[in-house]
C-alpha cells in the first residue's frame, strides 16, 4: 500500500498490512515536519477491513481528524494574525 499525502503540513502514510484471511489491517504513520526534519512521529492502528478501499478511505479520515485536533492545539501552527494567537 504505502500511499503518501499532506494535509495541513503533515504528511501522512498508508502503512496498512493484508491479513492472513485477505482482508486489510488500517495502519497510518502521521508525520509533522520542521523544515527538513521531523518535530513529531504518530502510528495509528484501526480495525480490520475487507477491502483495500474501506481501509484506505478509514485511515485517511482518521488521520485528518488527528491532525486537525493537534493543530487546534499547536498554537505555533497557527498564522499569527490569528484571533486566537494573541
């Protein structure tokens, strides 16, 4: 699988796995980036799907949720004309 995406600054990636029964166990790496190095690493595991699609389509809404709600409470992420920066 391996499917790379950015969303908000973080990079996200498929890391799911095929289980011995042909379904999918939906994995994702979430990465913060500081320039050209990591701030922050996140691996989520969810549940087991029965296809590659509802896998992918789980882990994606998983990690944007994620990564919404730590940007909510990064207050560095936020532009600084931002009301609540002050």
């Amino acid at each position: 699988m391996n499917s790379r995406h950015v969303y908000q600054g973080y990079a996200f990636t498929d890391v799911s796995t095929r289980t011995e029964d042909g379904r999918y166990r939906a994995r994702v790496a979430i990465v913060s980036l500081d320039g050209t190095r990591t701030r922050s690493q996140r691996f989520i595991d969810l549940d087991i799907y029965r296809t590659q699609e509802e896998a992918l389509d789980r882990l994606t809404a998983a990690a944007k949720r994620w990564i919404e709600s730590e940007t909510d409470k990064d207050r560095l992420s936020r532009p600084t004309n931002s009301p609540d920066f002050q």
